[in-house]
C-alpha cells in the first residue's frame, strides 16, 4: 500500500538521499552539495523556502515531490516543481502519478495560477510521463544560473 503525505523534518535524510539518486540519474551526482542541516533547515525552519509530498510505502519514503512558489509577473503565483522521483525500484507502478496528481490538487487549493517545471531533453520517460498531462514544453526558453558562494 502506497500512502503520498506531507514531508517532515524526519523524512530529509530519505529526501537527500532521494535527490542523490536523481542527480546520478542526471549524469550528475557531483552537483549535490547541500547539507542535510541546510537542507532540513530550508523546509522546516522558521521561514521555509520549499514543501514536499513524499511516497511511502511500509514506512519507507520511496518517492518524493519537492516544490516551491515562484511568482511570474504575467501569471502570478505558480508552483514551480523544483524535483520529482520515485527510486528505481518502485517505478512504473503509478507512484509519480500519486504525486503529480496530489501537487495539482495543491497548486488549486492554494489558488495557484498553475504549475511549471524542467526536464532534461534526453530524458524520454519524464517527458512520456508529462505529456500524459498535456504539458507545454518551451524550447525557445535558455536556462540561465550563476552560483554565488
């Protein structure tokens, strides 16, 4: 039986370790360097930056669906999937739905003008997965980022 819930402070060493498997998914597992104390301290401190559903099954976290609000000044407040991934071992058995689902259903209880995201250009299943929901995908859009540490 699979349950999707809220996130916890307790779940962010599953979480992390959820996000190191994404990243080596990604080609690029180097690029994990927050700690477990940021990490635990951006969702469930004082003024958190992210929320989470989690995927658990047999009181293990096997899947995860980090977001955030970004705000666009054409649409407004949006939730912005920051990750999604349900571990190897549990994939294709409709978990990702599970969380996808549930993070439509909060982006309009929050009254959230929609929700966006990125995916990899090679990574075929999540875009499989994503045009089953009729996405829209920008490619005239270039990903911009600079590291300031």
């Amino acid at each position: 039986m699979i349950t999707i819930r809220r996130a916890v402070k307790e779940d962010c060493p599953s979480l992390l370790e959820l996000v190191r498997e994404l990243a080596t998914y990604e080609k690029m597992p180097e690029e994990v360097t927050v700690s477990l104390a940021h990490f635990e301290e951006s969702g469930f401190g004082e003024k958190p930056v992210y929320w989470a559903f989690v995927a658990e099954a047999s009181d293990t976290v096997i899947g995860f669906a980090l977001y955030y609000i970004r705000f666009s000044t054409w649409k407004g407040q949006r939730l912005y999937l920051e990750d999604l991934l349900v571990t190897e071992a549990w994939r294709g058995k409709g978990i990702g739905k599970l969380l996808f689902d549930r993070l439509i259903v909060e982006a309009k209880e929050k009254k959230f003008s929609g929700m966006v995201w990125q995916v990899l250009d090679w990574n075929t299943p999540a875009i499989q997965f994503y045009e089953k929901y009729k996405a829209s995908f920008e490619p005239q859009w270039v990903n911009c980022s600079i590291t300031t540490v």
